[in-house]
C-alpha cells in the first residue's frame, strides 16, 4: 500500500469509504464464484458442464456413454 500524506480528514474519510467500497466489492464477487463452483459441481451443474459443448465430439462421447451406462446402473440398483 502506498504511503500518502492527507491534507484534511475529509480525504482520509473519501480514502476510507472507496476502500470499504472495494472490499465489499471483492467480497461479492468471492461469494458469486463459490455460488457458481457450488452450482458446478451439483448433478444438474455437472450433467449441464458435460452437455453444453455444443457439437463438443468429447461432450457427445460422454453423452454416449452415460446413454448406454445408465440403465445398466440403474438396474443394478433396482435389485
């Protein structure tokens, strides 16, 4: 941080103020990111991430393959 020298209180007062401005900015945006990471690693964020390559030739392998996988999983766990 920059050392500087004030000429009246209100200047300490602006400084102040733009600081919390900015922590309270950087605060948002450390809460958006873990909502965005929490909501990609969900089932929905995730299957979404897989699917929305769009035309991706790995995201359509992978669909292929939770295609033909998925009833063999759910059979096992049906009996």
């Amino acid at each position: 941080m920059k050392s500087r020298s004030y000429k009246s209180f209100a200047e300490i007062d602006k400084d102040i103020q733009i600081a919390k401005l900015e922590r309270d900015i950087h605060r948002e945006k450390i809460f958006l990111r873990a909502e965005k990471m929490k909501s990609n690693f969900s089932l929905s964020g995730i299957l979404k991430n897989t699917m929305g390559g769009g035309g991706n030739n790995s995201s359509s392998m992978v669909m292929n393959i939770l295609n033909i996988a998925l009833p063999f999983i759910l059979k096992k766990f049906k009996k």
